[in-house]
C-alpha cells in the first residue's frame, strides 16, 4: 500500500559525525502498512532555488502505536544539508513504503545481520520487528563495519536487543582493525546462522555474499541505489541479475532487498569502483 504524505518532523538531530536522525509523524497508516527493507521517497517542500527531488531512504525504524517513522542519514550534499536544517514542527513529504523488504517467513531462529557503514538504517528496523515477534527464542548477532569509530551506528541498539555486537573499524579504533567480514567469517565458521542479512556497500555486499555461499547459508542483501521514480517508471535503478548478463532488476520495484544469489554483486561492487573502501558511507 503506497500512501503519500505531508508529515510533520517530531525531532531532527545528529547522532554521529555527518549522521542525522529524524523522526516523521507519518500516521498508524503508513507505520502500519511498513515492513522491514522498504523504503520511502522524502523530498523537502519548499526547496528554494535547488530544490530538493525526491530521494529514496530506508526506514530506519516505526512506532507503530504512535505513527512515527525514522530516517537516518547522512548529510553528504545539498539534499541533505536541506534536510539538516529542518526543525521540529517543519514537514516532509513522503511517498511509501515502497519496494520489496527483508523475506522473514520463517521462523529464523538464529540470524546474522551484517551492517557497514550507513547499512545499519534497514537492519534496526528488522531486528527489532523480529526481536518483537520471536522474543527469546531469537539468537541473534550483529556485525557492525565502519571506516572509524563514528561510523559505527546503532551498536547500543543491536545490544539493547540482547544480540552480541562484533565491530570492525578500517582503522584500528575499535573493535577489529579491517573490514567486518572478518568477525563475520570467523564468528559462523563455529556457530552457523540460518540467514544473514547484510545491508552496506556492494563490496562489502559481495564479500559477505561469497563467505555465506561456501558456508551454504541464505542471504539477503539490501541493495541502494540511485532512484529517480521509486515506483520501477524510469528504469533509473536497473542491477544486473547473475546468471544472465542481459537481464536486470530494479531495485525500487524488485527490491531494494534480493537474495544474494539473484545479482551479480561482484559486478556492481566494480562498477561502484574497485578500490571503494568496504565500509565507506551509505549514500543517503
Ligand atoms: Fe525509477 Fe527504479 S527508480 S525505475
């Protein structure tokens, strides 16, 4: 169910570095109709000279019983600069929830959820819906990847949810020094989940893809992109599917979430550029 919104901003802060919480009073139906991986178009009314277009962001998080949704993210150009500047009581417009989220129609006992950078935005939402459907009877691990320690977002949250948090900085600061799929391989190789569920940068996305594949665990991965429609109207987020070279996927349409087999991540990894640092910033 596709709802449009004009929505009233409840608080707007920044939580770490250049990363930005804001929270939208979006209404029970849109909270009610949004499930873990979607996504919403926001655009901030009254732009000025550069107006903001509609740009895609994962919900972060819902109160369902209050109406509210969040959005985290980092304020990297205009667009978000815009949206930084925006107080409680000042609107946004919306239009979702849109795509294809998380497929939790098992009961997963034993997940893994794999962030870098920014990807930690969808995985909050997740983890906690699941956490709120299976109680106890979910183990669940987070492994949380940034550049530097400022990148590492939310790990309180995974905490919070009774999940072991295994972090990795690029530069030493905290937890392991490299990239996250380090804890991550090491950590299943004696202790294997039934899912992993990665959101983060395409190399990091094909990296955990792989490590999961020889291990013979499902994947699915939440994959962002560039999107000018959000509803599959302008094929402006067209991914290469595996298997055959001509044949795409949209991510705002068939995703933004796929398993892992159906894209060839490696692909997309090189055309983000091969030397794309694992847990640099998700775009938002
Ligand atoms: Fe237009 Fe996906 S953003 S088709």
């Amino acid at each position: 169910m596709m709802i449009q919104k004009t929505a009233a901003i409840t608080e707007n802060r920044p939580v770490s570095g250049a990363c930005w919480k804001m929270t939208l009073a979006v209404g029970t139906d849109m909270a009610a109709a949004a499930r873990p991986g979607q996504f919403v178009m926001v655009r901030v009314p009254d732009g000025g000279l550069k107006p903001f277009l509609s740009r895609p962001f994962s919900i972060h998080r819902i109160n369902k019983e209050r109406g509210l949704l969040e959005l985290l993210y980092r304020v990297v150009g205009h667009g978000t600069r815009q949206m930084a500047s925006r107080c409680a009581g000042q609107t946004m417009e919306l239009v979702g929830p849109l795509g294809n989220g998380f497929r939790i129609e098992q009961p997963f006992k034993n997940i893994a959820f794999v962030a870098g950078g920014m990807g930690v935005a969808p995985l909050v939402f997740l983890a906690e819906t699941l956490v709120a459907e299976h109680g106890g009877a979910l183990r669940a691990r987070a492994f949380i990847g940034g550049a530097c320690g400022e990148d590492l977002l939310c790990c309180d949250v995974f905490a919070g949810l009774n999940m072991d948090v295994a972090v990795a900085t690029e530069d030493g600061c905290a937890g392991c020094r490299g990239f996250v799929t380090q804890p991550f391989e090491n950590a299943i190789k004696t202790d294997s989940p039934e899912m992993v569920m990665a959101c983060g940068p395409p190399a990091m996305l094909a990296a955990v893809a792989k490590i999961s594949a020889a291990a013979d665990i499902p994947c699915q991965v939440s994959i962002e992109s560039l999107m000018a429609c959000g509803i599959g109207a302008c094929l402006g987020c067209a991914v290469k599917s595996s298997g055959n070279a001509n044949y795409y996927k949209h991510v705002c349409k068939d995703g933004p979430v796929f398993a892992a087999s159906e894209i060839d991540l490696d692909g997309l990894a090189a055309s983000h550029g091969a030397g794309q640092r694992a847990f640099s910033v998700r775009k938002s």
